[in-house]
C-alpha cells in the first residue's frame, strides 16, 4: 500500500482480513499520536494477481483506500520495467526538451550556455542515472538536445554543429568542454552502488540484494540471470565499472589470489613494487585504485573510464588480456626479488628530543619508524614538520584512506597513543634543507647508518 504523494511511503502486508484491521488500527494510533489525520483518498492498495478480484475489493474497503492494478512510481521513479524501456524514461526527456527549449540560447553567450546546461540541465537525470541505466535512445536524445542548444540553434531553426558531441565531452586540456557524456556518467553512478553494496555489507540493501541474488556467492563473480530485475542488471553493469579499476591492498594475503586477483596497480609497469604491511597486520581489502585515499567516487570514475576510451578512439591503443597478464607475471618476480633487498637511506633526521624534520612523502614509513623509536625511548611530548604538505594533510585527516598509503597512516595513528602530545606541521622546503641534504647524501652510501644523536658537522646548524 502507497501512502502519500510527496513524501512516500509502502506498507507491505499479508492480503488478509487479520493485516488489514491491524494496518487500520495502526493508522488511528498515527492520528492519535501526532494529532495528525491521515487523508485516506491519498492511499492506494495493489494486490498480486493471485488474489481473487472481489477479496481485492474487501480488504480494500476494510482499509478505506482506493484499488489500484499497480504502483506506477515510487519517488519519481518506475516501481516496474517491461521489455521496452524507452517509455519509461520518457518524461525526463520531456522535461529536459521543455527546459532547454523554453529558453532562447541566443540570448546567451557560450559561457552561459555551458553553465546552464552543466548547472540544470545534465543534473536533471541523475537521480534517475543513480538507479537505473537508461536505454542509448534516450541518452542519444539527451546529448543531441544538449548539443543543439550549445550550438545556438532551437526547436524552429538549427544550426552547424562545428564539433560532435563525443569531443566536447572531453577534458578543456585537451579541446573539450567537459560536458558529461551522459552513458559514462550513467555507469559511474551505478557503480558507485555496487561499491557501497560491497563495503558496506550489514547495510539493509545488500543484505537484500544477497539474499536474493548471490546468497552462496559474491557480487564480484555474480552474473546476470533471467531472473534478474531491471535495477540489478543495472547495478551489475556499474559493478563491471567499479571491478575493472580495483585492485587488492595486500595485507593479510587470506583473501588475495596471486594469479587470479589483481593486486598489482596497472600503472606500475617497469617499477619495483614493494608493500609496506606494518608491524599490525591488517586485513586484505579491495580498493579503487584511481582515487588518493583508495574510495571509489564518481569523478574519478567516470574521468578514468574517459581517459581510457579515448586512448583507444584517437591512439586505437587497449591493454590486451594476455598484456595485463604478462606484465603482471613479471611483476610477481620483481617483487620476490625486492623482498631480499634492504632500504639504503633514513630520510628524517631528528634534531632533538622534540622536533623532527621530514624530507620527502616517501619518508612517511621512516616517519613512523622514528615514532616507534621515540615510544621506546620513553618520550612523550613529539612536535613534527614535513614539506610534504600532502602527508601531513593525510594524518592529521579523519577521512580513511584505504589503499597502501593508508596502511602505515594506521599504524602511525595507532603509536601516537603512546605519547601525550603529538603534533604535525607544514614547513617549506627551504627549511627542511637539513633532512633534504642528509638524505641526498645517504643515496651514496653502501649500507644503512642509524644516528641516535647529533648531525655530521658539515650539516650541523
């Protein structure tokens, strides 16, 4: 049963007479309670087909509500798809024509014509696009109404389209107007979806969607099956989205299967790569591997699914499976042979009991080193710097970060209950120049030194 027309809301309940005086019951406390009427002529009531017409109309009356054959909407948007989707969609269609086209573009300049269309127009379908993916027709309709607007023609009179709509879409580095191509946008949005399903798995919706999709599987191998709903297959085709741009932060390696899984970021080819697990291991996790802090975000999917379709329009250029497979075995013996070899240099260089003076963003792990130090030692008040102004924003930050950096910002977070005070500052780099020469000359030694007090005198001020 629907209540209400702004506000929403359903009833789900056992077509008997028994639910139907306990729902009524139920409704006079509400009004009793609140002080509140409930307008009945605003209810509605559906039953499945199983159920005999004129039961349907009994308990209908005993409720006091009108019969309905079905809910149509729920919160602007379709409660029930069949095979054709463009009639579903079509009144945002129809509302983006009656906006774009009740106004008069050459009474804009271009500058205004972008923030209208970026600002009202390309907002209209997102909550829609958040739900459900929206069929080619209408995404093709929406773009050419946005690109006939942008050109300064109307309804009545068109004009030369002087670029396709494909390439204003692009970044303005590289000759675009960053307009959203609405089907990039559209997958980005559903997999922003899939990626809360997947973190958040005590959460009411994916305990649903578990229990009805994939209860003895998992959303990252699960398939679409003919008993699939429209909203599912269109979570599964942003879940491909949010999958191919993950990767596994290595931690435990319970989860990880090193053949199978990708733990190897893409962008690392021809690099050593190392893994920094902390003296507190810390559980595998599945992270998106184009934002800083590891959490998946719409722009930055929707700008890396860009990125690499226009690398393959304009450079036909595509990572191969059999590629992605052939770095990733060489990777694998890269990092067994990086395992036997030993840091060279310590980047921070403590000055006195108090005071540390950071190099680089790299030095965060050797950060955290000398705050291990600093515990045992028996010292309780640490006042840091770093001109790595991205470092200290990162642990003096409440947002986790989930992907490596993240690991050791644990681990930091988690020793700096062992002092009474402890704090991390920004400084330029011309005042961290004695750390910046200390570990420059450490690149030209032959095995680790550790100094517990005091500098070389040529760097001592």
């Amino acid at each position: 049963m629907s209540l209400g027309q702004k506000n929403d809301s359903f009833f789900f309940l056992e077509a008997s007479v028994a639910s139907c005086v306990r729902l009524r019951e139920t409704l006079h406390q509400y009004e009793n309670a609140s002080g509140q009427l409930v307008n009945l002529r605003k209810l509605v009531v559906c039953f499945s087909s199983s159920i005999p017409l004129d039961f349907r109309e009994y308990l209908a009356h005993i409720l006091g509500v009108s019969l309905v054959p079905c809910h149509d909407k729920f919160l602007g948007l379709p409660c029930f798809a069949g095979k054709s989707k463009s009639g579903l969609f079509q009144p945002i269609k129809d509302r983006i024509w009656n906006k774009l086209f009740g106004w008069k573009s050459k009474l804009f300049s271009p500058v205004g014509r972008e923030v209208l269309l970026k600002s009202v127009i390309q907002a209209i379908p997102t909550y829609a696009m958040s739900l459900f993916r929206l069929s080619i027709g209408i995404i093709n309709e929406i773009h050419r109404m946005c690109a006939t607007f942008w050109c300064g023609g109307d309804d009545d009179k068109k004009k030369m389209h002087w670029c396709t709509w494909p390439r204003l879409c692009c970044h303005k580095n590289d000759g675009g107007m960053c307009f959203w191509d609405m089907f990039l946008f559209n997958q980005s949005l559903l997999a922003k979806q899939a990626a809360r399903l997947y973190n958040s798995p005590d959460s009411l919706a994916a305990r649903v969607m578990k229990g009805f999709y994939f209860g003895n599987g998992s959303l990252l191998t699960v398939e679409v099956t003919k008993r699939s709903s429209f909203f599912w297959k269109s979570i599964l085709w942003g879940r491909d989205l949010w999958k191919n741009g993950c990767c596994w932060r290595v931690g435990s390696v319970e989860s990880i299967r090193i053949r199978e899984d990708v733990w190897i970021p893409k962008d690392h080819v021809g690099k050593t790569y190392s893994f920094s697990c902390g003296p507190h291991l810390q559980r595998d996790r599945l992270i998106w591997h184009f934002s800083d802090n590891g959490s998946f975000s719409v722009k930055s999917g929707y700008w890396s699914t860009m990125s690499r379709r226009n690398t393959f329009l304009h450079d036909h250029k595509l990572q191969s499976d059999n590629m992605v497979s052939a770095w990733a075995m060489d990777y694998l013996w890269k990092y067994q042979d990086a395992n036997n070899v030993e840091p060279t240099s310590m980047g921070p260089v403590s000055s006195n009991a108090s005071n540390r003076l950071a190099s680089t963003e790299t030095d965060l792990v050797l950060g955290e080193f000398n705050l291990f130090v600093d515990a045992k030692m028996g010292y309780t008040v640490i006042t840091a710097f770093s001109d790595c102004q991205r470092v200290v924003l990162a642990v003096n930050s409440k947002v986790p970060y989930l992907n490596e950096f993240g690991i050791v910002l644990n681990d930091i977070n988690h020793v700096r209950n062992s002092f009474s005070s402890i704090s991390l500052s920004h400084c330029n780099w011309s005042k961290n120049h004695v750390a910046h020469s200390l570990a420059k000359r450490a690149l030209s030694l032959d095995e680790v030194q550790v100094r517990w007090s005091g500098l070389p005198a040529d760097l001592a001020v």
